[in-house]
C-alpha cells in the first residue's frame, strides 16, 4: 500500500509542477494538459538528474526540481512546435 500512496504523490508532484511550469512559462490554456503531462515527465527527469548530481533535501527542494524539469520540457516542447 506504502508504493502506491508514493506514486500517487509523485504524480500529484508532477501535476502540479507542470501547473506551475505552464504560468512559468506562459502557456496558453489549451496547452495546459501537455504541461500537466510534461510536468509529470520533468518530475521524472529532474529527479533523476538531482540524484545523479547528488541533490537531497525535503519536498520543497523535489518540488523545485520537478518544476525545473517540467519548464526545460515545455521549452524543449516548444522548440518541437508542441505548443505555444
């Protein structure tokens, strides 16, 4: 029960970075469900370059991750044409 409280959590993280990416990065509103989706993929992303270079620290700092990861995604998706 411990594993699934977890991923659901990290998916509440990822969702609410991709939020917090998408007013970042001015996404229009139609976009808002990619950065929701992007924001889960940078929670994933910036989590594993956190722990790969080391980074630890409370949910504040895994929150600032995800929100990192998820504004690099949205960039990269926008360069891709994804959105606007």
């Amino acid at each position: 029960m411990g594993d699934i409280i977890r991923i659901v959590v990290w998916l509440a993280v990822g969702a609410l970075a991709g939020w917090l990416a998408s007013a970042i990065m001015r996404v229009k509103k139609k976009a808002l469900w990619l950065s929701i989706v992007l924001g889960i993929a940078g929670s994933v992303a910036g989590g594993f370059i956190a722990s790969f270079l080391g980074l630890g620290g409370g949910w504040l700092v895994s929150v600032a991750v995800a929100v990192g990861g998820a504004c690099l995604l949205v960039f990269l998706a926008r360069l891709l044409k994804l959105t606007k």
